[in-house]
C-alpha cells in the first residue's frame, strides 16, 4: 500500500458538488457543470486501464448486452445497455485483513478505475442484506470508453446485475454516464444524455429488482431540468423500485408511483410548518425526516406498499433537526442536532434509534451528547442492534462512529475520505470516495465484524481521539490510489 499518511481532506460531503460530464480517467476533477445538489460524475486521473476485445470478449457480447429502451436517445457516440444477470463474468470480491476485525476488497479488478455510486441496505428473507454500485470506467480505444456500472452482493461478493455505457469522448469526457449524485440506493440507475458543455439534457429512471433479476425503466426519458425544477435531487427507491424527490425552494415531495412511467405525482405539498429533508428507504417503505419552522425538532413521514399506499406519519417527534436517517427491517436510526444547518455548528448531537413498530407516539433512545462544534454528518447505517454514522469535525476531518443501541456504547475510526456505510447482521461495510483531485474514485469496500464490536477502533466518549494513532490499527489511504 506504501507509505500512510493521515492528512485531512475537505470537509465538504458527498452531494455538495455538481454533476458535468463523466471524466475518463485522463486527469483533473470530475465536472461541476450541471445543478448544484450533487457529488461530481464519475471522475478519474492519471490514465485509466485499458481493455481490448480479445481479453474480455463478453463485454462487447450482443446476446449478454440489451440496448435500453428509448432508442431516440441513443446515437454511435453515446449507446446504454443493461446485462443478462446470469452470463455476466465479473470475478468475485476477494477479502483480505486489514486489521482487527476488518477485511478489504478490490473493487477496480483490473477493470480501469472504479468510481463510488451508492452503498446501501435491503430486505432479503426478513433479513437485512447489504450491496453496493460501483461504476468501472474502460479504456478500449483511444477516443471510446465504456462506463458499466455494476451492482455487487456483498455477502457472496458476486455482481448481480449490470448496466453498461458506452461513449465516444470529448476531451476528457464522454458524451453519456450514469450520474451517481443522484443515486443513493445501489439499486438505482439514472442515466444522462450529456449535450454541449458536459451538461445532462435527458435522463432515464431506473431500478432493479433483485428477487426477480429484472431492470424497470420509468418511460419516457425526462428533460433534465424539469418544470419544478431541482426534481432530480436526494432520489429514493420505495416499494416496487419507485423514486421519490424533495424538491423546489419550499421543498415537496413527489415520487415516480407507476412502474414503468416517468410521470412525476406530488405526495406532500408545501408547506410553512414543515420542511422535509432526508430519505432513507427499506423494503416496502420510503421514510424522511421533517424540521419544524414553528416548533423545535422534527418528524418523521412515511409511505409505502405496506401501507395501502398511504402517506403516514412514522414518528411523532424527535428532539432535534434529523442530520442522518436510516433504516432497517426492525429499526429506525440515525442523528440529531440543533444548530443552523447539518452541515455547520451542531449542539446536544446524539445518536438515536427507535423501532418500527412503536408506533406515531413511540419514543426513540438517544446516545450521549457526542459533539458540540462544527460538524457534519453524512450516511448513516442500522441493523436495529448497532448504528453507524460517518461524520467530520472541524478540527480532525472524516471518520466514523459505530454505536451499540442497547448501552450506547461508542467506537470512533479515522477515515481520509467520507465513506458511504450499510449494515448486514454480521458486518459494518465501508467505502470511501476520494475529495481531492480523483473525486469520486473508489479503490475498495471494507467491512468489519460486529462480533468483535469491543475491538473496532478505539473508545468514543464525547472527544475526538487522535486520528494518526487509530493509523496504526487501520491503515488510512495513503496517495498512492
């Protein structure tokens, strides 16, 4: 891995940049062209991997690779497919330690550079199962490249599906990608058409249902900027492979409710009492956090198949502004705070946790005051025993906490980078995206055993530890991804 270094990166987090065309790995950051709202596309630097034909023939397969529908959208520059699940030949994951408790995989393997997209939780069997997105940019000529992102099964380490573009290049980037800043569930795909200056002009909605191996794309393809303008921001699959959006200056909630269509139907209209903020999503429910304006703290709403289809609230009240949210087939969890934003000065932080089934009037656990100062928190994950956050203090940048609900008990580990987490039964799973000039790029997913909890990292307890130590136990990103 050569030399550790423990530096501190920015401490601005995922979703806070722009989109712009995809790069394809000859340098520089990804682009901050398109609407604020967003991590950056898929970006690279210092040349990525080429592949010919002769050594990976499936990928170019006509009887493994189907053409996306809304054939108008496609050109010789700029062409989507989506995989037949069963030939794809991607090779397993292959763990090694890391440490105590941890394990590392690859995620490039051999395929050019790999760029962060999503990294979530979902129910399997009653179960909390977890899976990533990763997409792998490819290098086969010099002016062509392809973009497949792939969906990976973290506990077999297998790809379950895939999608694949592939482009002719302007400069450095390609005329179409899937823009990840979007995309916060590893079972989405949002495909953009990019025009003149690297700007998405179409996009298409999908989603992929794991227990049936089959795509829905929602049709037709949409212009980009919609009349509600801002509408593709913070998307959420709910039940069925759905999209829900909050959007607009006094945000609203609309969502993609028919399977196949891209018409858009309101769900919460504005409002000057509340405002929504954050999804997360788990089965057959959609849930999201909204701040008061005339009373302190927040709610949470839901919708989902589970209810008839109904918009209901999930929790009554939560005694701060929600930072983080997550779900999992038992819980709810994630952060709160007061302070003006969730991304600047929070006081009384905590953790907190509830169950699903305690109804409206169900009281959630809270954590210790963990933090006082400025102080970001992103991506939060929960299998109703522990929860996890990533977060970045002012004075230490980027790392996360893993916390037991049953005593709030705390471990703190230093991360270079903002990590996306999801939670399994057995394992904590991490992956952190690069924030300096190779933004977005991903080199590997960690995961970490809760069995051996009392091991990860180091006691938290309401004072950040010195990072470069924690090094030793964890070896940080050093500059030679």
């Amino acid at each position: 891995m050569g030399t550790v270094t423990c530096s501190r990166s920015s401490h601005v987090p995922p979703g806070a940049g722009g989109a712009g065309g995809v790069e394809t790995g000859n340098g520089g950051a990804g682009g901050d062209k398109a609407p604020t709202g967003g991590s950056s596309g898929t970006s690279g630097g210092g040349g990525a991997g080429g592949i010919d034909r002769s050594s990976e023939p499936w990928l170019w397969d006509p009887s493994i690779w189907a053409p996306l529908p809304e054939p108008e959208l496609w050109n010789d520059d700029c062409r989507a497919y989506e995989a037949d699940s069963s030939k794809l030949g991607f090779p397993l994951l292959d763990w090694e330690s890391c440490g105590a408790g941890c394990d590392r995989a690859d995620l490039v393997q051999g395929y050019g550079f790999a760029a962060a997209t999503a990294l979530s939780a979902h129910e399997r069997s009653g179960r909390d199962a977890a899976f990533l997105q990763i997409a792998n940019w490819i290098n086969y000529e010099p002016d062509r490249g392809m973009e497949i992102h792939r969906i990976i099964d973290l506990e077999t380490g297998a790809t379950i599906a895939a999608t694949k573009l592939d482009s002719s290049k302007v400069g450095q980037y390609a005329k179409c990608g899937a823009s990840s800043y979007t995309v916060t569930s590893a079972f989405q795909s949002l495909v953009a058409v990019y025009g003149k200056g690297g700007n998405p002009t179409k996009v298409l909605y999908g989603g992929f249902d794991a227990h049936r191996t089959k795509w829905t794309w929602q049709l037709p393809g949409r212009d980009w900027y919609a009349p509600a303008g801002g509408e593709t921001s913070y998307l959420e699959p709910g039940g069925g492979g759905q999209w829900f959006s909050i959007t607009g200056q006094r945000p609203v909630v609309r969502a993609l409710l028919t399977p196949g269509s891209s018409v858009m139907t309101p769900i919460v209209e504005e409002s000057r009492d509340w405002i929504p903020r954050i999804f997360a999503s788990y089965g057959n429910l959609v849930a999201w956090s909204e701040t008061g304006t005339s009373s302190p703290g927040s709610r949470i709403r839901g919708y989902g198949v589970e209810d008839g289809r109904a918009l209901r609230t999930v929790l009554d009240h939560l005694p701060g502004d929600v930072c983080a949210l997550s779900m999992s087939h038992s819980h709810l969890a994630g952060t709160l705070g007061n302070g003006p934003s969730c991304n600047l000065y929070q006081e009384d932080s905590r953790l907190w946790a509830v169950r699903r089934d305690a109804g409206a009037a169900g009281a959630a656990s809270l954590s210790p005051v963990l933090f006082d100062g400025w102080v970001t928190y992103f991506n939060s994950t929960t299998n109703g025993r522990f929860v996890a956050v990533t977060m970045a203090d002012d004075e230490r940048g980027w790392a996360f906490l893993l916390a037991r609900i049953q005593d709030w008990n705390i471990r703190y580990i230093p991360n270079d980078w903002p990590a996306w987490l999801a939670m399994d039964s057995k394992y904590l799973y991490t992956m952190a995206t690069r924030r300096d000039k190779y933004r977005g790029r991903v080199k590997e997913v960690r995961r970490y055993d809760l069995e051996g909890f009392d091991g990860i990292g180091a006691p938290y307890e309401g004072v950040l530890l010195d990072a470069d130590v924690l090094c030793d136990l964890y070896p940080c990103h050093g500059e030679d991804w």
